[in-house]
C-alpha cells in the first residue's frame, strides 16, 4: 500500500503570466530589428530576404523529416498526443499486473490527465470501474506497466495528476475477469451452496477479513449481534444480516469502502436469504479393505441429530482428543460446527445411513483449521485419511495458503494421517498441545485418496476436491471460532488453543 502525499497542482494564472512576459519580449525584440534594419537604404529588401530564406529553409526541413519517416504530426492531430510513446510489438514483455485506486474531483477532464499520466510511462490501462463518491469519484484500474516502473514512482505520478488517496498491489491473472463476468460467477456459486457466501464476499471485495457472528451463543444466551436489514457501511467497516442469524462483519482497514462495493455485497446476502438453506448433495461411494461401502458427503445443520447420536456412540477418550475440552460441552459444538458460515463439514455415513465420522474444515481469521472426529468403532480402516485429503482438497479450492491441526501429542492416528498428506509439515508444542501446520500446495487438490480406502464407481459429488482446481492466489480471511463464553475454565492448559 502507497499513501504518497499530494502534490501541489500548478497555478494557472502563473504559467499566464509567463506567456505575456515572452509575448512582450518577441515584440520589443521584433521591433528592435525592425527599426535599425527598417531605417537602413537597404533595409526593407533585407527584411525580405530573411523572411524567404526562413521560409525555404522550414519547408526543406519538413521534407526531410517526413522522407525519413520522422514527420511532425498532421494539424489535425492533438499534439499531446504526438508526445506519448508508442507501444512496440514487443510492449506486453516485461511487464507487471497492478490493481490501483485513486480518488479525483469529479469534473470533466481529470480522468483523462491520469490516462495521460499513465500513457507517458507505457503504462496500460485494461480496465476500469468508477465507484461515485458525494464528492468525488474513486477510479479503480487494472493496470499492466513495465517491470522497471516501481509503485513508488506510479503512485506519485497519479498524485501530480489530481490523484489522492491512491491504492496500489500486484494483481494476478484472476483480475483480468471483467467485473460483470466476475459477479455473475461469485452469485452462481452462491446460489448452489450456502457455504459458498463467505468466499464469495471475500473474491468479491478483494483482501479483507469476514466474520460471521452468530446472535446466540452456543449456550443459547443472546450475543447482541444484530444489524439492520440494508446493512450498516462506516468508512472501512460494513455490517450485513447474515441469513441464518447474526451479522456477517467485512472489515478492510487499509480501503475505505464505497457505496457501490457495499450495494454488490448486499445483493449478494439478498440473494443468500432469498435461496435459503442449500447444501450440494451429492455424494461418493467408497470400498473399505474388508469390503464395507461407506459414503463420504457434505454436512449441514441438518444432520445435527444424527452427529449428536454419533456422539453417543464415541469414548471419552475421542471426543477429548476432538475437542480439548470438557466432553460435556461436545455437544453444545455441534451446532456451530454444523454452519456452512464458519466452515465446511464432510460426513461419512455406513450403507445403514449411521454417521460414523465427521470432518471440520474452519475459518479461523486469516488460518484454517482442520479437525477430525471418528467413531471408536470405526477407527484404523482409513477413514479419517480419507477425510483429512479431502478436506485439504476443499482448502486449497478456496485458496488457503495452509491448514492446521490442533492434538495431542499421543494422537498417532492424526498426526499419522497428516504425515500421509506429503506436505511441508511444521510442528508447534504449547503446553501440552500439539499444532501441526501444513502448507498448501496446488498438487494437493489433485492427490489420488490416500491407502487403504480403494474408491468404487459412483458418481462425484458436483464439487468433488478430487476435480482439478485452477488455485487462486487470494487467501481467504473468516472466522469461525466460538462465543467467549465457549471456552473452558482458565484453569485448563489448552485454553488458548479451544476452536470450537
């Protein structure tokens, strides 16, 4: 980010003055010559000869330059434009992308200086928005310039342009998508599944932090979190009714928003409620060494009676290593584990329909969090491997630039299965606690399932993370933690650590 100062615009009247000081100069200087050649005997046949051997001499000096292909611009063209340089063949190499913004007064002529500007640096403008301000107006380009230009010198360019205020980072190829398009996309995604909402908002609005704040806590005590229904904006702060309770807070501190990036967030909410609750459910058969068939599907709140049964059937030896707490408190979780706002949940159930594992991918601020959950009798036949692949797969679809693991350090199952992810792996003790961090990889979208689950022929689920994934470069910015009062008493080492 750039905040260059703003440079003094010149003065008009200034630059007037010096045109009248030059005027009167080559009029005093003319009619110094005019009067000592004037007066001579010969004088006015010289003053005639000085004027026709200028004008030869103008005439030869235009051919000239026009045979070698060097001519002066026709009276037609705009002479500023003769000035600016032209872009070669060879104009695309070396060059870089930039996304930039800049407030302007809003009158004729101020845009056209920073097209100027820009033009004077091979700069190329592929696209632009305007984003209307009460006073002013916020131009947001994409921008491809030279290599060699730095942000520094770009920036400072705009500002003796009229430009204040100016913004500017590297953008990738995803920016090339024209807005419209880019929308159209983001509001598809969103009406095939609800969890799809946080993502979009955060590729809609570009590197910001969401988070989704629920208006009851997992004790069913009222969070006082409530917004209007047209949302509230306040400069780098907008705070929209989440759909299924709460408040989806976007925060930005570093670009104010405008009201027309606030107008496409709340059209996209709008839309959210409209649909409803909706999950994808389609579903993956998979064959268990010993020949039993389990199915692998998305999660919803929907399926909160069947993972509360299965906690029934789980030790508490499981569901401590799952969730570093009271076990007593397990329960309460599953509610919030269950929303598509916080994360994404995978569920394995038998061919009886029982649900026998659980799979937590959460957004935890600018992290990712994975977690795991199995029934003890199900346990060591693959199934948490299978899970743990699948959602790093989900992780990297959504541009995540890594995972973690929170465990115990005699939890061999977990950490075993994150050594089968074949990913750079950092380890991090903190009393008692063991984080496991894996860093992302595009390659990790695409790994085969891991062994011993074998996959039978059925159908993909329409968003398989098995289907190969063109990795975006953002990283997704939610927060999926609990209310405050969802953590275990201070006394406990693993406080700090608590998720969900």
């Amino acid at each position: 980010m750039t905040y260059p100062k703003s440079a003094r615009r010149p003065h008009h009247w200034r630059r007037d003055l010096i045109e009248l000081a030059a005027l009167f100069t080559a009029v005093a200087v003319a009619d110094a010559i005019a009067n000592l050649i004037g007066h001579q005997p010969d004088g006015p046949y010289l003053l005639m000869a000085s004027a026709v051997a200028l004008a030869a001499t103008a005439a030869f000096h235009t051919w000239w330059a026009r045979r070698n292909s060097h001519a002066p611009p026709d009276p037609d063209t705009d002479a500023g434009a003769a000035e600016l340089p032209s872009a070669g063949p060879d104009a695309a190499a070396g060059t870089v992308l930039w996304r930039m913004r800049t407030t302007v007064q809003d009158a004729p002529g101020t845009l056209a200086a920073l097209c100027v500007a820009l033009a004077r640096h091979r700069v190329d403008i592929l696209t632009l928005q305007t984003h209307p301000l009460a006073e002013g107006t916020v131009d947001e380009f994409l921008l491809r310039a030279p290599a060699t230009l730095p942000a520094q010198q770009l920036t400072r360019e705009i500002s003796a342009a009229g430009g204040s205020a100016t913004w500017i980072e590297r953008a990738d190829a995803h920016d090339l998508v024209d807005t419209p398009t880019r929308v159209l996309g983001l509001a598809t995604r969103t009406a095939l599944d609800a969890a799809e909402l946080p993502l979009a908002l955060r590729q809609l609005l570009g590197r910001c932090t969401i988070h989704s704040l629920p208006a009851r806590s997992f004790t069913g005590r009222p969070t006082g979190e409530s917004a209007p229904v047209e949302g509230v904006l306040e400069d780098t702060v907008m705070r929209l009714r989440d759909p299924s309770g709460g408040v989806i807070s976007v925060e930005r501190p570093y670009l104010p928003f405008t009201p027309t990036e606030f107008a496409r967030a709340r059209a996209l909410v709008e839309l959210d409620a409209r649909l409803g609750p909706r999950v994808p459910r389609g579903e993956d058969v998979l064959t268990l060494p010993e020949g039993n068939e389990i199915t692998v599907r998305r999660a919803d709140r929907s399926d909160l009676d069947a993972a509360l049964a299965m906690h029934g059937r789980c030790s508490e030896r499981t569901l401590g290593l799952r969730y570093h707490g009271p076990v007593r408190d397990a329960d309460r979780y599953l509610d919030h584990l269950l929303s598509p706002r916080f994360g994404r949940t995978l569920a394995v159930q038998t061919d009886s329909g029982r649900m026998v594992a659980l799979g937590h991918l959460l957004w935890d601020g600018d992290e990712t969090e994975v977690a795991l959950l199995v029934e003890d009798d199900w346990q060591r036949r693959g199934i948490g491997a299978e899970l743990l692949g699948r959602l790093v797969a989900l992780a990297v679809e959504a541009g995540c630039e890594s995972v973690y693991a929170v465990t115990q350090a005699h939890n061999t199952g977990m950490v075993a299965a994150m050594r089968a992810l074949s990913l750079p792996l950092d380890y991090q003790i903190e009393e008692g606690t063991l984080v496991i961090t894996a860093r992302l990889t595009p390659a990790a979208a695409r790994r085969p399932a891991p062994e011993p689950v074998t996959r039978s022929e059925a159908p993909s689920h329409p968003s398989s993370p098995r289907t190969e994934q063109q990795p975006r470069t953002e990283q997704p910015s939610m927060t999926g933690r609990l209310p405050r009062d969802a953590s275990p008493s201070s006394s406990d080492p693993t406080e700090q650590r608590l998720r969900r």
